[in-house]
C-alpha cells in the first residue's frame, strides 16, 4: 500500500540499510540511476547511510564522486527524486519517490556525515514496499584487502 509518509518500522529498515539507489531526471525527462553507499571512518566504521528527520523527511549525505554531478544536477533543475532499498538477504525492498534539495551548508550534518561535500533532503511523497518476488537472496561477505592489493 502506497502511503505518503514513513512509518517508524520503515525508518528503522531505511536506516539499516548499506546502500540504495537513486533515480532523478533532467527537465528534459532524461533519467539517471546512480548508487548511493555509506563512508566510513578512519577506524572503519560506517557513517549513516541516511537519517529518517520524521514521517516526511529523509536526509543523506553527498560525497565527493565522479565528478559528473548526475544526480545533483538533475535534483537542480528538477526535484523529483526515486530511491530503492533492496535487502538481498532478508528479500526486502521499498521504495521512496519523493521532492529532493540541496542543501549546501557543509556544517548542517556535520555530526553525523563529517566528510560530506553537501546533503539532499527529500520531502516524502510516497513511500511502499514492493514484493519479494525474483529479489535473489544473497549475504554480505566482508572485504579484505586481498580485493585491493591487485
């Protein structure tokens, strides 16, 4: 069911999750789909991947990156924004289609994302699960640095 708000409940899967997706388009209609996933400390320990502010609002940080400003340029020309959780290994998504803005001022997060170059808020349109159908399961294997040593 297709709601305009998030529950509690949601805000707790949305906030545990390492990873979404990000759908945005130009206003022209051309879509852009790009990943968004958490940093961490100099420990290794992940920062939020984003922080549920209340039943219509979502913020998450934004990192330096390719330097294409894809999704950025597109949430400045137009703001509608479609995120997608999936949970490999509980079979869980949800979906989050909403109004995104930039908000430029490095310091308003800083506690909580102390790397972040800015911030997109998104005003809750709809929020709704999708089925578990042909989601694969999967787990999460932890990286090593043999990955990295090539």
């Amino acid at each position: 069911m297709i709601q305009d708000q998030i529950a509690p409940s949601w805000a707790r899967f949305l906030e545990s999750q390492p990873f979404f997706f990000i759908a945005t388009s130009n206003n022209c209609g051309q879509c852009d789909c790009s990943f968004r996933g958490r940093e961490f400390n100099v420990s290794g320990q992940p920062y939020p991947l984003l922080k549920v502010l209340g039943p219509k609002t979502i913020v998450f940080p934004d990192y330096s990156g390719n330097n294409l400003y894809n999704s950025l340029g597109n949430i400045l020309v137009n703001p509608h924004i479609g995120m997608l959780f999936v949970d490999f290994q509980t079979r869980s998504r949800a979906r989050v289609n909403g109004a995104a803005e930039i908000i430029e001022d490095k310091n308003a997060y800083a506690e909580l994302w102390p790397l972040a170059l800015r911030y997109v808020r998104v005003t809750v349109e709809q929020a709704y699960p999708n089925c578990k159908a042909r989601i694969p399961r999967m787990t999460m294997a932890p990286l090593t640095d043999e990955f990295f040593d090539e």
